[in-house]
C-alpha cells in the first residue's frame, strides 16, 4: 500500500487562509469558492442563509448557492484574477508527485494541502489545488464535496495507455486527413480499401479521416478515394461490390468434383437442334421435328438433364444451391455450374447428350393428339446461332422458298407457336412488344453495343416451346401430386410457389421452371422431381417440403439481386460508350412526365428542364456531367427531336 509521504513547502505561504465559517465582519465583503455545472466559480456573498448563499458573480450576475455545494470561504485576495492566480498555480503542480503523496485512503482537499504546501492553504493555494485535483479524473476519483481518492495504481496505468493512445489516434487522425486532402493515400489505407469502399466501419479512424477530408474538399467519400488512386478501374469497383455480397470467396470454382453422364441412356432416334446467341455455352434446349406417316407430326423439345450425374447434396449441387443462377453481364458472365459439369450435359452440336425430352404429336390443325416424357439420349444436329439466323429466318423470308438448314422446320415450328399464343389469350404479343434487345460486345476497354427486336420469328418460337414444356410438365407434376416448384403470377404480381396456381400473363394454368437447368436452380429441382416421376421412383423432395421452401427463398434473394447486378452493369457500359464514342446530344421519347428512353440505346435517363409533353414525344437531350462510379449523368433537354 503506498503510505502517504511527509512534505516539504512547495509553495510559499503569503496570506492567511479564510476557514469555512468565517463570518462576515462590518463592511469588509467576504467570497465564496464553490463548485457550479461541473466546474468552479468564485463570487462575493450578499447574503448568507444558511443553506444557501446569494451572491454575485464577477459578471455582476446574482445567483442563489447552495451550502452543499461551497468549498471554502474567504477575505482576500479580492476576486479580479483570482481565477487566473489559482490555475497558474494549478498548472505547476506536479500531477505524479501529487498522486505519489496522496496515500491510498480517500482525502479531503485541505488536509492534503496542508501536507503539500506545509502550512494551512491561503484561498489560492486552496483553489489551485481543487482545480489540479478536479482536471485529473484518471489520477483522482471525487468522492463528494472536496473529497477526492487516488487512483489505484493499475487503473492509473490503464488510464494513461489508454490516454496516450488517443493522443497518437489522433496525430495519425490529422496525418491521414493531411494527406487525403492534398489527394494521396495514406499507405496505412490499402488494406481496409475493400472495407472503406463497401462497408465503411463507423468508428474506424480511417473511416473518420474519410469524413473530415470529404467535408474538407466537397467531395464524396467515393469520388475522394478515386482522386487518391483507390479505384484504379470504375468497373472493377462495381464488379468487386458485387462479389463481396454474392460471391465472397471469389466468382471461380477451388475445387470442382467430378461429373459423369449415365452411360445407359436409350438413344432417341431424332437429331435435333438448338438455337441460341453466339456466346451460350450453356445450351439447355433444343427441337426436333418429324412428318409421321399419318400426316401428323411429332415434336421434340429436349432439355438437357444435369439431373441425372448431380445427385441431391452431392457436391455439385451444393455449388449449384450456393450459385442458385448463372449470373449475365456484357463481356462476362459466372456460371452456376464449372465448366467441367456444362461441358458434360450442355447440347452441344455432334454429341449425343442427356436429355429430358418431352414429344407431342401435332394434328394437322396444330391440335396436341398425344404427349409423353423421356429421359435418354438425344443426338445435336446442329448448334444454330441468332446472328447467322436471322438474316435467314425472319417474318420477311418465311413463306419465300429460301434454301437454308432446317428451313421447313423453323417454318412449321413459327406456324405452331403462332397457334400455341392464340390459344394463350395473347396472340401478337410479341409483335405488339416489338422493343430493342440490346447486346453489348466488349472488348478490353471498349465496348460495342448492338440491338435487335424482341418478338422476332426466332424469339416467337424459343419462347412458345419453352413455354409449352414449362406448362404441360407443370401441369404433369401437379396431377400427379409431385413437389415442385411453380412460376405464378396474378394481379401482375410474380412470384415463386409450391403451390400450381396460374400465370396469368403467360395464359397458362400452371408454369413451372424446368427448361433451363444448367443455369437456374429451381429448374434442376424441378427436373430432378419429373425424372423421378417418369422412371416411377420417389422423388428427391416431398410435398410442402422445407428444403423447396429454403430453396425459393434463396433463389429468389440472388435472382433479385443478379438482376440488379446485370442492370447495373449494362447501364456503366452504356455510360463508357457515350463517353467512348463523344456522345454529346443523344434524342429519346418521353415515358411520363421527364422520363427519357433514349433511341439505339439501352438506358432511360430523367431530363432536365423538360417542359410537358406527352408521352411519345421525340426529344433531344445534351449529355454531361458523367459518373461511373455513381453510375449517374446529366440531361438537359434542348428541344424537340
């Protein structure tokens, strides 16, 4: 225990110290020191009352004070500078030597003034060491009215760590945001980069300094990190954000299991074909068309069947549940399988691959007579791609004789999904949607962007066949009480469900995914359920099933979010290429109110300064201010197109 120590004067005793219960002596004033909101004061005494004191200020301000809360009474010195006499005392005393000498049992200020200055403390003396005691709340806890306790040893030690790492959190405060305002990293920065551009610690210190320095310079957290090097690529900025919510450990696949076909599939005796755009290598479907003696004829829609080498919580469909859906944006794409497994069940041309095949048989008035399901193998004729099709196959050509591979087919199949989108409720839906699809070629830092029309022949009868399978198995799974999946909409509204309810905006009883299980998840599940069902096994999920609850819940988290990510990402494209190609004046028709589609390109902007025009309305628009980090430009309109 330390023991308090014996004292030589520190100071020189120059006046009599007032007690206090001086009393007040004819006109001489007397003053009183006393503690007020946290901090001292001093004041001359009017009246005394006790249990209060009316007195008044040095600013000639009059309170009442409570007894309680006076430390000492006094004659003199007056109280001009007072104050500033006892905290220039009160700076020279030495904190540590006053704590050493304080013992270790609680004290009340005058006796520890007395040990210290050697005599009975004069009011300034008394005050000086109040205001000493009272500024080091790490050396000394006030225990009342005077009465203080020196800190014990170790909490003093922590006490001042902890001060004198504030103190050097602070100078590197000042340094970091010195250099971030003068527009330089601080090199202490680069490893909490991602953090600071993604999820930026509130308490952080760099976090802090970005703050102040953005303040300082006006200008966002974002753009100031940018104006320091920070985000040497405004697409790798995005792309990263999107990878550390979806794909923390990286787009790539560490470890892919092995994946093999069945080998003792039945082979079909049809040779099919797929039609897609040139950059899928996930081909999911594919047709095959024959005339059967009778004049009818017998259709082949074909779905590749990864169902059949990814077993439930293998490996290779835990990756798949993780993924949940290939995910698209221009110039690249991350798929939900490695390419190890796509290679093994994607369509591709000259292969004879697995499949779920569903084939109809079509009467001559395009009326279904018959349909069934098969799981087997299925030979690739052809891998037909849009862009050396459709100069061939589009609403001008067909009728006109043209000499191209599977010309009669596309032609039959157009015809048929015609019939199929009638039956619908919708026909000329498509045509009616005729709206540009955009594509985007990039290519090292540029970027091409070229469109074509929704609703083509090609789109007509991709979609209705899709649409036809999606159906007819739904329909299947339903009837026959299989779990599955379902694509529902009502009140325009879609959702996913367990439950067969309609889609209303397709015209179909029941819609479920099942055409695209190389890249959608919900389509695997529902593939797996309609092999089991055909082979007459039990399927893999049960009805009401948690796993097709978790399942849905999960797909569509990360289709909602892909979606996003796919937006965004064509939209920072479409900014790159009016910058690329100096596009100054872009023209749009008007949505509503100042929202602009703009002409040939796929972005729709809100105008500046747009007077009232109806919708339809061609306008040109002047194109600046923009921002590829925040993805935003400005667009003052300028008249009318």
């Amino acid at each position: 225990m330390r023991e308090r120590a014996k004292m030589t004067p520190r100071f020189p005793a120059s006046r009599k110290s007032a007690t206090l219960c001086t009393l007040l002596h004819g006109a001489a004033p007397m003053y009183v020191f006393f503690e007020e909101d946290g901090g001292f004061k001093v004041g001359t005494i009017l009246a005394d009352n006790t249990t209060s004191f009316q007195v008044e200020t040095l600013h000639g301000k009059r309170a009442k004070i409570k007894a309680g809360n006076v430390l000492f009474q006094f004659k003199e010195p007056a109280l001009t500078g007072f104050l500033e006499a006892a905290q220039a005392l009160a700076n020279h005393i030495d904190l540590n030597f006053l704590w050493e000498v304080s013992g270790t049992e609680e004290f009340e200020h005058q006796s520890l003034g007395r040990d210290y200055f050697g005599h009975e403390p004069n009011a300034i003396e008394a005050a000086g060491l109040l205001l000493r005691l009272h500024s080091a709340p790490m050396y000394f806890y006030k225990k009342g009215k005077g009465r203080y306790k020196a800190a014990p040893e170790e909490s003093l030690k922590a006490a001042l760590a902890s001060e004198e790492r504030k103190r050097k959190q602070a100078e590197l405060l000042a340094r970091y945001v010195a250099e971030l305002t003068a527009f330089t990293l601080p090199a202490e920065f680069q490893p909490y980069l991602p953090t600071l551009l993604y999820a930026p610690e509130k308490n952080a210190l760099e976090t802090k300094a970005l703050e102040q320095a953005s303040a300082a310079t006006h200008l966002s957290a974002l753009h100031l990190l940018e104006k320091c090097g920070a985000i040497p690529s405004t697409h790798d900025y995005h792309f990263n954000r999107f990878l550390r919510e979806w794909f923390p450990a990286g787009p790539g696949f560490t470890d892919t299991p092995a994946c093999a076909a069945p080998s003792d599939l039945p082979l079909a005796g049809v040779a099919a074909f797929s039609i897609d755009d040139e950059t899928t290598t996930e081909i999911d479907d594919a047709f095959s068309l024959a005339k059967l003696d009778s004049g009818d004829y017998r259709l082949g829609i074909h779905i590749a069947a990864p169902a059949l080498g990814i077993a439930l919580n293998s490996p290779l469909d835990i990756i798949a549940h993780q993924r949940q859906s290939t995910v698209y944006m221009p110039g690249n794409k991350i798929t939900m399988l490695p390419d190890s497994a796509v290679e093994v069940f994607t369509l591709k041309q000259g292969a004879a691959c697995p499949a779920l095949s569903l084939y109809l048989t079509i009467a001559p008035d395009l009326s279904v007579r018959a349909m069934e399901s098969r799981v087997e193998q299925v030979r690739i004729a052809a891998n037909l791609r849009h862009e050396q099709l459709e100069p061939l196959f589009n609403e001008a050509t067909i009728g006109q004789g043209g000499d191209y591979a599977y010309r009669t087919e596309l032609e039959w199949l157009w015809h048929f999904a015609n019939h199929l989108e009638a039956l619908r409720g919708v026909k000329d839906q498509a045509r009616n949607n005729l709206i540009p699809e955009y594509s985007f070629k990039v290519e090292g830092d540029r970027v091409r962007i070229t469109h074509r029309m929704r609703g083509t022949p090609i789109d007509k009868v991709v979609a209705e066949m899709m649409i036809l399978a999606n159906s007819r198995w739904g329909d299947t799974l339903a009837e026959n009480g299989v779990a599955a999946i379902y694509r529902a909409q009502s009140g325009g509204k879609t959702r996913m469900t367990a439950e067969p309810l309609p889609h209303q905006g397709l015209g179909v009883a029941r819609y479920a995914w099942s055409s695209s299980p190389l890249r959608r998840y919900i389509d695997l599940i529902n593939q797996r359920q309609l092999i089991a069902h055909i082979r007459g096994e039990t399927p893999p999920y049960a009805p009401k099933s948690e796993a097709l609850e978790k399942a849905m819940f999960a797909f569509e988290q990360a289709y909602e979010g892909y979606n996003d990510f796919q937006r965004g990402m064509e939209k920072y494209w479409t900014l790159r290429y009016l910058l690329q190609e100096n596009i100054t004046e872009v023209t749009g028709a008007i949505i509503r109110e100042n929202l602009v589609r703009l002409e040939n390109l796929p972005l729709v902007v809100k105008a500046v300064a747009v007077p009232e025009l109806a919708p339809g309305t061609r306008v040109k628009l002047s194109v600046r201010d923009i921002d590829l980090l925040a993805l935003e430009l400005v667009c003052p309109y300028t008249g009318l197109a």
